[in-house]
C-alpha cells in the first residue's frame, strides 16, 4: 500500500471511531473527502455578539477568528507530512506526551475551543435538570456547591488553562488543566470525558474585565449551554 493510501485508510478510521464524542455535536466541523487531512475552523453556532452583556462581542471575534483560528492552522502544520496526518485528535491526545509540542498545544487549543463554543449559548445559564442534574447535586452536595468549586477550579489555575467538569470512571470530577492541555490527554492529572469547560486565558476576558478573571467566571454562567452539556453527559 502506498502511502498516500494508507494516510486515506486512517483518516477515514480515525473520524468513524475515535471522533465519537464530537458526533452529533460539532455537526458543522465534518472533515470532508477532499480535506479530510485538514482540521477547519467552524463557524461559530452563533453571532459573535450573541452573547452580549456577559461577553463581549470584539472578545468574541479576537477569540474565534483569530486565536482559534491560529491553533487550526499551526496544528494543520504540525502534522502536515507526519505520520500524524489524518488522525483524530481523540487518536493524537491519547498519546500526547509523546508527539511534538506543537502537536499537544494546537491541537488541544482546537478540540478545547470548539468544545468551549458549543458549550455556550444565547440566554443560556440557569442549572441542569435531568440525570446530569441529579448527578452533579449527588456529587458535589447542590448546584450552588458545585458552581463554587468549578469557579475555584478556575480561579485558581495559575496563569493560562482551562476549568473542567470530567465524566470518569470514578464519577464526575471537577479540575483545571494548563495551556492548552485537556482531561482526554496522556498527561493529565484527572482523566475523563470533558463534560463542561471554561477558558480562563486571559485573552478570553482581558478586553471586558482586565484583571478580573472572578467577574469573568460570575458571568459566564450566564452563557453555559446546559442542553449541550446534558447530551454529552448522556453520550459519554
Ligand atoms: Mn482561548
């Protein structure tokens, strides 16, 4: 089998398999035929100033045409040419600490932001209701309890990264990851499927709050898409 074969098997195996947990859900982020070894950026599910007064339109913009849109191009570079190539990222982040750097950090800034787009919605907020909503008040006592926790998790991730809700075999578990790092990765302390995350880079709030990453957070559960956050729950 010639390479450029084998690169076409495996593309086509990693999206039928390991690409599960964005089925259903980033319907819009498909690899087609021809691009199939390229990650795209998706359009947002929404207008970039949808989320208005929580978060601002202009940080919105930075944060997916630029920032996102930056990790989507270097990781498309990192594995061009690579036996990387056509890979899902389900695939890559399960052996992370192994693959170049680049790899690590784009590719988690991709899979994390596209999660963290579809995790937010126009007059979203409130609290969960359903089994995800008994399993949280189950877990973490009440939903006040466990948004003050979440909230720590995130104020306390010292520099840039990311406050996690994660499905593990253990229950659910709240934790931080840094960079660009994700629960999915080799290399992180708490292991699991990301059920609900938070970006607290400072480029997703400067602009609004500056320094004030707390007001960032308080906000934020304004925007969280508990629907979404229910279905990956239920299929995961
Ligand atoms: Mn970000």
């Amino acid at each position: 089998m010639n390479r450029r074969t084998f690169l076409t098997i495996s593309a086509a195996a990693g999206l039928a398999t390991a690409a599960k947990p964005f089925t259903n859900f980033f319907s819009t982020n498909k690899r087609t035929i021809q691009t199939m070894s390229k990650f795209e950026l998706a359009p947002l599910p929404y207008s970039y100033d949808a989320l208005e007064p929580f978060i601002d339109k202009m940080t919105m913009e930075i944060h997916h045409s630029k920032h996102h849109n930056a990790y989507v191009t270097n990781l498309n570079n990192a594995v061009a040419g690579t036996e990387h190539e056509g890979k899902s990222l389900e695939e890559l982040f399960k052996n992370i600490s192994k693959l170049p750097v680049a790899v690590r950090n784009n590719g988690g800034g991709h899979y994390n932001h596209t999660l963290f787009w579809n995790l937010m919605k126009k007059d979203g907020g409130g609290a969960p209701t359903g089994d995800l909503g008994a399993s949280i008040n189950s877990t973490f006592g009440n939903f006040e309890e466990f948004k003050k926790l979440f909230s720590t998790s995130g104020m306390t991730r010292f520099g840039s990264g990311w406050a996690w809700l994660i499905k593990t075999e253990g229950g659910l578990k709240i934790a931080s990851t840094p960079n660009q790092d994700n629960p999915l990765m080799d290399v992180a302390d708490v292991k699991g499927t990301p059920l609900l995350g938070l970006d607290v880079w400072e480029h997703a709030y400067y602009l609004k709050y500056q320094n004030r990453r707390n007001e960032y957070i308080e906000n934020w559960w304004n925007v969280v898409n508990w629907d979404a956050v229910a279905e990956r729950f239920k299929n995961s």
